[in-house]
C-alpha cells in the first residue's frame, strides 16, 4: 500500500525534528564545555573577615547640606535623605538640616560642620545641570574637590550626594523616578561611613598604649646594659 504525500511530510518531519533535537543537545554541550574556565584560571576562594560599617544610625549625629538651587532637584533628595537617616534609626533631633544658595557653597559649610566635631558624617546633596558654557566643567570640579578635601583634613566622612546632569530629565531620573534616589544612597554611604570610622578608631592603638610602650632605642639599650 502506497504512502500518502501526508505520510511521508509527518515522517520527514518527525525526523528533522530528532535530528534538531539531537544537534541542540549537542550545541548544549559544547557550549558549556567552553564556558567553563579551567580551575588554573579560576580565582581562589579567599576567606577573609572585612571590617565593615554597619547600617545602623542609633546614637549617632548627622548634618545634611542642601543646595537651594535646583530646589525641584534637591528637595526630593533631602527628603529621601532624611528618610534613608530615619531607617536607619537615626532620631529627628540628631539631623541638623544647613541650606546653602548653590552647590558651590556646599563644601565650605561642609567643612565649617565638620571642624565642629558634633557629626559623625556629612551628607552633602546638590543639582548641577550642563549649560551652553563651560561654567558647568568649572563647578562640578570645585565642588568635587572641596568636599573631598574637607572629609579628608578633618577625618569625618562626607557622602557625596551633589548630581551631575546633562539634563533635567537625567536629574528627575536619579531624583526618585527611574535610577533610585540619589540622596537616600547618600543616607546609606554616610551611616555605614561613620560606623566603619568608629570600628576603624577601635583597632587603632591608644595614646596611652603608645606613650606606655618604650621606644627601640631604649630597648637596645637595656639589651646592652643586661
């Protein structure tokens, strides 16, 4: 009995569906063969205990420095910010809210609540928008550099919260729309900042212990003496 033109396209297919199925499964196969890395390229497993800071606010000050220019900008990070603070633990009366004219004001009175010793982080929130003139290029980099100048010489962490934007449509983004806040990331940066500076001043030895602690000249010395 002849097959029917029907027949013989089910087989032809059931066929080129077995040979598909066996070429994926090979396809499979040696895909994952090279990408796999050998174990002398891999990285070895290193366990190691990293001094951390932790997100936790409790008993600890905060000063936050909003630019009032771009005030559409600023005032979402602020209250992001302070919110960021709040989730943390950190109480109401221990956040002491500075406004400044501009983001170029920014680092000094940054600097001037540092010098104070009363905070244990800045959190420093500004908007920048690019122009027509080079007026932009000059700003971001003082701005910059002031605050990271400032956390450095007077040893408080400062979380740099100031955005940088070619348009305000970028700013909205970063402000609470589609890229997160930008001032709550700055909340995180300066709790967990000022909890790892605390565990860092742990491990570092007192000045009791070093004025304790005899010198090697002395040491050397006493050896020659005994």
């Amino acid at each position: 009995m002849l097959r029917s033109s029907r027949d013989d396209k089910s087989l032809l297919a059931n066929s080129c569906g077995s040979q598909f199925l066996q070429f994926s499964r090979r396809h499979r196969v040696t895909q994952k063969k090279n990408t796999e890395i050998p174990a002398s390229d891999r990285l070895p497993q290193i366990k190691v205990k990293a001094l951390e800071g932790k997100l936790s606010g409790a008993g600890k000050r905060f000063a936050i420095v909003v630019a009032r220019f771009n005030s559409f900008i600023t005032e979402r990070l602020f209250q992001s910010a302070f919110d960021g603070l709040a989730r943390c633990g950190t109480k109401r009366k221990d956040i002491d809210l500075v406004r400044v004219p501009g983001s170029f004001e920014i680092p000094s009175a940054a600097r001037a609540l540092a010098e104070t010793k009363k905070y244990d982080a800045i959190i420093c929130l500004g908007c920048l928008l690019r122009g027509d003139t080079a007026h932009y290029d000059v700003i971001v980099n003082e701005v910059t550099r002031g605050i990271g100048q400032s956390a450095q010489e007077t040893g408080v962490p400062h979380a740099f919260g100031v955005l940088t934007c070619d348009t305000l449509e970028q700013a909205i983004d970063r402000a609470g729309l589609k890229m997160g806040n930008k001032g709550f990331e700055a909340a995180l940066a300066a709790v967990e900042m000022a909890n790892l500076k605390k565990a860092v001043s742990r491990q570092a030895p007192s000045k009791k212990t070093l004025m304790s602690r005899p010198s090697g000249l002395s040491q050397s010395r006493r050896r020659k003496k005994h």
